[in-house]
C-alpha cells in the first residue's frame, strides 16, 4: 500500500540496522533489498539476486492507529517457511514491533543471544510518533538517492527534529542527507552542505555515540577535508558497530585510495558489494576499485554486469571510459564517455572532460581544445573541479596551469581527487611538483602503494 509505504520501508531500515550489528551474520543493505520492492518476484529468485540464504518478508496494515504487522522468514533455496508470525501494535509502539521480530529471527537463526546488539527498547520508547513519522518519510526518500528526493528528505529530517530535537536516528540521517547531496548537485562548491552535514553528525553522536550512520558520515567529512587519521578512526568505529554496512566499506575503501592501499581498498569495495549486490553505485564503485588496483579486465567486466543491472546509470559509462584511457583504448574510452552524456540528457563536466582527454589522446587537440572551453566557459556560470581541468592541461602539455587547478581542488576540498591517485594520475603524481599537493592535502610526501 503507497499510503503505508514509509511504514513499513521505514521497519525494514531498522531491521536491517539492527540485524546488521551481529558479526556472525551477513544482512543485505536497504538499496538492494528496496530495489527489488513490488516486483512480482518468486522468493528463490529475490535470494539469487540478493545473494541470500534467509530472506525476511511481510507486510503492514493499517486500521485507525492500529497497525498489523504479518511477517515470515523464508529458506530462499526452496521457499520454504521457518516462522511466521503475526504483530498488532498501536503505531507509536513500532519499536516494540522491530524488537519482537529482531529476536525472533535471531533464534530462529539458531545464532548466539548475546550478539544481538540491538538499541534498547526504552530509548526509542521516548521518540515522539510524529516525529518517527517524518523521520521514516525523510529515510524513504534518502534512499532513493534522487537530488530532488535528497531535498524532500531534509525538508521531511527536518520536521522530525522540529518534533522531537532529541531523535538521534533523525540527526543521523540528515548528515547523510547534506553528506551526498553534494555529489548530486556537482555545480556547487564542495563545501556546500559540510557545516551542515557536520553539525548534525556531531548533534547525533552527541545523543546516541552508537550510530553507525552519525560516525561514516563524520569518516566521509574528515576525509574531504584532509583529516586521514580522524576519517579512518570514524570508519572503524561504525563497522565495528554494525559490520554490515556497505556503505561504510564503500566509503572507507575510497579512503584507502588516497592512502595508496589500492588491494586493501578492493577487499572493502567486495565486501561492499557483497552487501550491497544491487546498488549501481557500489557495482561501478567495484569496477574502479578493480581498474585503480591493477585489474583493468576485470574492472571492464564489472562494468558490464552494472550495466546489465541498471542500463541507464549513466557513471558506469563514465567511470568505464576511465579504465579504458588506462589501457590505452581512447576510441572505446571516447564512445563510453559520449554514451554517459546520451543518458544525462546533456554534458557533465566530468563527461567533457573525458571526452577532451580522448580526443588530445587520438591526436585531435582541437577538439581536446574545444572541450576545454566549454568547461572553462562553464565555470564562469558555476563550480568545474578544478580537477577536471587539471586534468585537461596536463594531456594537452600545459602542465603549469594543471598544478595551479589541482592547488585549487584542495583548497576547496574538492573529494575528485580521488581520481588522481588512480592510473590516469600516474604521470601528474610523478612530477616533483606534485610533492606540494600531497603536503597540502597532509599525506606523506613518499607515495606507497600496497
């Protein structure tokens, strides 16, 4: 039921949270398992795709301020039913609800009591309704990980805060709102929504120093800002709470790309998309992962999985054409850009700045040229990394002006930096002016690469 909907994709987000702190056990994260809401779907089917041995499924209804929760756990090898069970609640005792079926799958499971690190009941006994309302509403849209859905979850985090100031899983969830709205919203400066983003991660620890969500969002902003030994710290302490969030290893895994650890970053990009099997971002993510150590095959095969799980995400394309520059294919590189920029509906700047690349690679500097005035006529409009540019003047030998954009681009923080430090960064990180860059942004001046 649509009108119910936030509801009960609401319970699954806590369940998943609450599951997801059991070491022994591996719970598949909320993008996958959303993806796969509606759709007429044999339980066996969903468990292949998820990668699941067990799968949770069940439904709510609502009468009045009633709620009727119907749920079962399911052997996805053969369908077959281990427990089901049936919850009516009033609606402000949700938390009873999720900590009822939490426990029960757990025995179910036959794991260990003890692991089931699941936040006490007579702390969200204190969260008021309407505040938990808003607040599942916001998640709703927060997952959907759309820039106009993002804004609606901080207008929807928002109220939930105005409702109840003391909602640490509220507070929680709107730094992740301001910590990737950035990224969906590439024509502002990178600093944007940090001060937000941080004041409401800071506000959530402050009530709840146990939020795995509140801790990777403050990794993420230690890490845009250069503070490697805080972000790292922060990445631990939420994996060490809830060691199923794919997020986390997501994120931590790109931290260990500016720490020159590429093979440790690839075990925690798997480990991510082992979690997370059906987010785009994290299958593209992998085949990065795989190009920046080592894996350039490899990193085009992922590529291709992603785009037979969603044809239309258009950075599996961008992020592709990256890895063939790298293996020298500028043709393939150049077509793959130029399919990104077919699905946006128009040029990215990371898409101009690709296609640039290729073309000074075919010899065509021209049109590399062309490329680069569109981006430099850009930036009189709005933010371009400077990155990107960099990245344009270095393969058109203005090497100079490719130092002076990347001094920008850690002047403002800006996270593409993380594209240096892979192959295509090889020759620009070689050059002994790059020391300069890599004292500014506090990393060792030595590079390693392990």
């Amino acid at each position: 039921d649509p009108a119910t909907r936030y509801l009960s994709d609401g319970m699954t987000d806590e369940l998943i949270a609450r599951l997801g702190r059991i070491p022994t056990l591996r719970v598949v994260a909320p993008t996958s398992s959303f993806s796969l809401r509606g759709k007429p779907m044999d339980v066996r089917e969903a468990g292949r795709l998820l990668g699941a041995g067990k799968i949770v499924e069940g439904s709510i209804q609502q009468s009045g301020p009633t709620l009727r929760v119907d749920v079962a756990l399911v052997n996805a090898a053969d369908g077959y039913e281990l427990w089901t069970d049936e919850f009516t609640a009033d609606r402000s005792e949700m938390f009873h609800i999720e900590d009822a079926i939490a426990k029960a799958v757990v025995q179910k499971l036959n794991l260990p009591p003890a692991p089931l690190p699941i936040q006490p009941v007579s702390r969200e006994a204190t969260i008021n309704p309407q505040a938990r309302d808003f607040y599942q509403v916001g998640l709703e849209y927060l997952n959907n990980r759309d820039p106009d859905d993002i804004s609606r979850s901080v207008a929807y985090l928002h109220k939930s805060i105005q409702v109840d100031s003391g909602y640490a899983q509220a507070w929680a969830a709107l730094a992740m709102a301001y910590a990737v709205m950035r990224s969906h919203q590439a024509d502002e400066p990178p600093d944007t929504y940090y001060n937000d983003a941080l004041a409401a991660a800071n506000r959530a620890i402050a009530l709840d120093a146990s939020l795995p969500r509140a801790h990777e969002v403050l990794g993420l902003l230690d890490d845009q800002h250069w503070k490697w030994r805080e972000a790292a710290r922060e990445y631990r302490q939420a994996l060490q709470v809830d060691p199923s969030d794919a997020t986390a290893h997501q994120w931590y895994a790109i931290h260990l790309w500016f720490m020159g650890r590429m093979q440790a970053a690839l075990r925690e990009m798997q480990v991510a998309h082992h979690l997370d099997p059906l987010s785009p971002i994290i299958n593209a993510d992998l085949g990065r992962a795989l190009c920046y150590a080592g894996h350039p095959r490899a990193s085009l095969a992922q590529y291709r999985a992603t785009v037979v799980l969603a044809p239309r995400f258009a950075l599996t394309y961008a992020f592709m054409a990256e890895t063939d520059l790298a293996m020298g294919n500028s043709r393939q590189a150049l077509a793959n850009a130029s399919t990104a920029v077919t699905i946006w509906g128009q040029p990215s700047e990371y898409s101009l700045a690709e296609i640039g690349v290729s073309e000074a690679a075919l010899g065509r500097k021209a049109l590399a040229r062309k490329e680069l005035d569109a981006l430099q006529q850009r930036a009189t409009r709005q933010y371009v990394s400077g990155v990107l540019l960099a990245w344009l003047y270095w393969n058109l030998g203005e090497k100079a002006r490719t130092f002076t954009q990347l001094q920008r681009a850690v002047r403002d923080h800006d996270f593409v930096m993380m594209f240096v430090f892979g192959p295509l960064g090889a020759g620009v990180r070689a050059d002994p002016r790059f020391a300069g860059i890599r004292k500014s942004m506090n990393l060792p001046l030595q590079e390693t690469q392990l």
